[in-house]
C-alpha cells in the first residue's frame, strides 16, 4: 500500500507546495496531561535557482493533517494551531511546531483562585467555562467533594491537570469539550471504547521493555537488612521480575510474586479530623507502605491520592516502547497486547503515539506504553465507601471566585518577499 499525508493550511491543502521541502511530519498523541503537538519539518537550503528560501509561517495559523494509505485506511489526525518555529544547520531545516486548535491562550494563562468545598463537577465546568469548553466529567468522578484546593499563578491547563491526577484521571481538551476522565481503562478520553491493538514481534522494527523496581509502591529506599520485617522481606521478594506463562491461545498469565498487580507495597496517606484534631491514616495495599507526605482535609482526598498513587506505581514499574509499520488506528489509552516472550507482560496501556511520515522512509507509528493493571484499585469506589463528615458537605455560602478578564494572545506574520512556500 501507499502512504500519504495531506497538509491543510487555513483550509488550504498545501501538501503539493511543500512536496520538494517536506523532511518529515509527526502528529503525537498523549494520553498523560501533555497536549497532543505536530511537528513539521521542511528543508530550509536556498533553492539553487535563485536563492529563495521558505517564508516564515505564521503564527496562529490552524494546520490540519490527515495521514494513512491511498488504498486502505486513513484518519484525520486533528487541527493545529502554530505556534513554534526552529531553525536548525546543518542540515538547514525548518521545525514549524503546533498544539491543538482547540486550546485557547487563556487555557494556558498562570491565574490565581481558590476552590472551597466543590464537587469535582463544579470545579470542571468553572475552568471549562471560562475557556470556552463544555465540561464532560465521568460520572464516577463529578461527585467527588474537593474540601479545598489553591490554584495560586498556575494555568488551567495545569490546574486541572493536577486535581485529576489527584484522583487517578485525565484532563484534556477534545473537540470543544474539557473532558475529565477516568485513566488506564483502554477507553478513549472521550468514553469510547478503542480497539485492542495486537502486535507480534515481527510487526516491530524496534522494540524495547523495560522493568525498574524502583518505581514500585512501597518499595524505595528499603534497608532489606537481616533483621527485616515480613513485610520487608515480602517487598524483597517483589523486586523480582514477573513472570508469565503461556498457554495455547498466546494468552499470558502472570505468576511471579508481583502478580496480583504488585500487591506487596503499598500506600499510606494521613488526614487531618479539624474537629477533633485527631491525625487519621487510610492504606491502600499491604505493607510496607509509601507514606505521602502531604496531609490531606478528610478521608476521601487522602483515600483518592493513596489509591492514585499505588496505581501509578504499579502501572510505571515496567514500560515498553516499539516502532512498527504505520497503522492510523492506534490510539492513546488503548489497550497493547504484545506476547513476544516469556518473563515479560503482554498487556500494556498506550500512553503516547508518534505518527511520522517521511517522504522517504514511508508512514511509521512509535508506541510508548507502560502495564494495564486489571486489578487496579478503582479510586472513584475508594473514594465512595468512606464516611463523609459534618465538614464533607458542599457549602452553598463559599466564597465566589473572583472574575478575571481574558488573556489576549499574540500572532504574527509571514516576512515579505523570498517565498517558496507560504502557509
């Protein structure tokens, strides 16, 4: 089959223009709180014939690209806004750079606030509305009771970045919407079930897997000394690598010490009773236990961080990378099943894609995934079995949010004359 990108500029398809300029194109698609960016990367030497080269892009400008085979499938990769330029010899080139269409500069603007006894919903639909989203929260999600949270000369962006990391999930833009979702359920942020993606070894052209036990929840900086508690010894033992069988079918099955999704270790959070003044722990997992440092308004908020914190450990101890072929139906937050040998897990969550195309090299897909963890502690049911106090309720009298005016975002321009290709 035959690859190829289009390369719409203001509507435009410029994709012929750029044909005897065009080095490469990559779109990235994150799953984390990273926005999704396209790099283009053009051939910036003076035409031979009369030493014109390529005219500044400018800024501001919305790229759309669409990549895939003329006789199979294709998808459209998403609208950019450029916004980064890099000039780069040798060789000379030109690195035009753009973040999605759908993020405005406000979004990104540092701003100061405080949140006080709100639900995870109302928190949402504050940033979404003040950046011209619509806010899409997981059901699961939008009732959870933020005691109380400062966003002190941090964007948007990043704000609410953080309240879902706090809680296992993922903020991002998507077509208008500020979605607040759920993490690692190999469902796209959107809710829509993605496809499993099914490799095998030949698929790849590179490929790496890599196991750390430094990452693992509770494991860390541990004296596994002589006189080591059972515990201790425990979380020893599950530094070794996990091991897995093989049955007929190809399927894989788990069966070293790590194997009930790293068990042994855990995480311990503290929280505060104002009323009493009493210092309270919740534990997710078995000993020994990461201890948090922060200590947090009640039991909810420290039972969502506990939780979230042991299934980023246990998602993070290993992590797999590969490049194959390009196939446009790969996705962020898919589920990678990769049986390629033994002592190694073959399901993986994506957590970004790296769609290349290159004139001379065809269409790539570069894979960065770390492990699905089918027995993750659900943070949304963590959360739900603890027991409100008098303290946990919305207050309808909060103080209101102060308005702020919106950041004014800055554009520029195409430099005159010289021109062999104009965007």
């Amino acid at each position: 089959m035959t690859p190829f990108c289009r390369i719409t500029a203001g509507g435009v398809d410029i994709t012929g223009s750029l044909t005897d300029r065009l080095m490469s194109i990559e779109v990235r698609d994150e799953a984390e709180d990273k926005s999704d960016r396209v790099t283009i990367t053009l051939d910036d030497r003076p035409r031979f014939a009369d030493n014109a080269v390529v005219a500044m892009p400018t800024f501001g400008l919305t790229v759309s690209v669409e990549m895939g085979y003329r006789e199979g499938a294709s998808r459209d990769m998403g609208s950019y806004l450029i916004d980064a330029i890099d000039f780069a010899s040798p060789p000379r080139t030109l690195s035009i750079e753009g973040k999605p269409a759908n993020m405005p500069s406000s979004f990104r603007t540092p701003r100061s606030e405080s949140y006080h006894q709100q639900t995870v919903q109302e928190i949402v639909d504050k940033v979404a509305g003040r950046n011209g989203f619509t806010a899409t929260v997981d059901p699961e999600l939008a009732d959870i009771v933020v005691r109380h949270v400062d966003q002190i000369g941090e964007s948007d962006l990043n704000f609410v970045a953080r309240v879902a990391g706090d809680h296992d999930a993922v903020a991002k833009p998507v077509a208008g919407r500020l979605v607040f979702a759920k993490r690692g359920t190999g469902k796209a942020i959107t809710g829509a079930i993605l496809p499993v993606i099914t490799l095998s070894e030949s698929d790849c052209s590179q490929w790496k897997f890599s196991y750390s036990a430094r990452d693992e929840a509770g494991e860390s900086g541990k004296d596994m000394g002589a006189s080591e508690s059972a515990g201790q010894q425990a979380a020893g033992d599950s530094r070794l690598p996990e091991v897995v069988q093989f049955d007929a079918g190809g399927a894989s099955t788990p069966t070293g010490p790590d194997s009930a999704s790293g068990k042994k270790g855990g995480v311990r959070a503290y929280w505060t009773d104002i009323r009493t003044g009493e210092r309270k722990e919740v534990t997710v997992g078995a000993e020994p236990f990461h201890d948090l440092r922060h200590t947090y308004h009640n039991e909810a908020e420290a039972k969502a961080a506990a939780s979230a914190t042991k299934n980023k450990a246990a998602r993070g101890k290993a992590s797999f990378s590969c490049t194959i072929g390009g196939r446009v139906d790969v996705q962020a937050e898919a589920v990678l099943i990769a049986p390629f040998r033994a002592y190694m897990p073959s399901k993986w969550r994506i957590k970004s894609v790296a769609h290349r195309f290159e004139p001379g090299g065809g269409y790539t897909t570069g894979i960065d995934a770390e492990l699905f963890d089918d027995a993750a502690d659900d943070t949304s049911s963590s959360v739900g079995k603890t027991k409100p106090t008098k303290d946990d309720t919305v207050d309808k009298d909060a103080p209101k949010a102060a308005k702020k005016g919106k950041a004014k975002g800055g554009s520029g321009g195409a430099a005159p004359g010289e021109t062999v290709i104009t965007f």
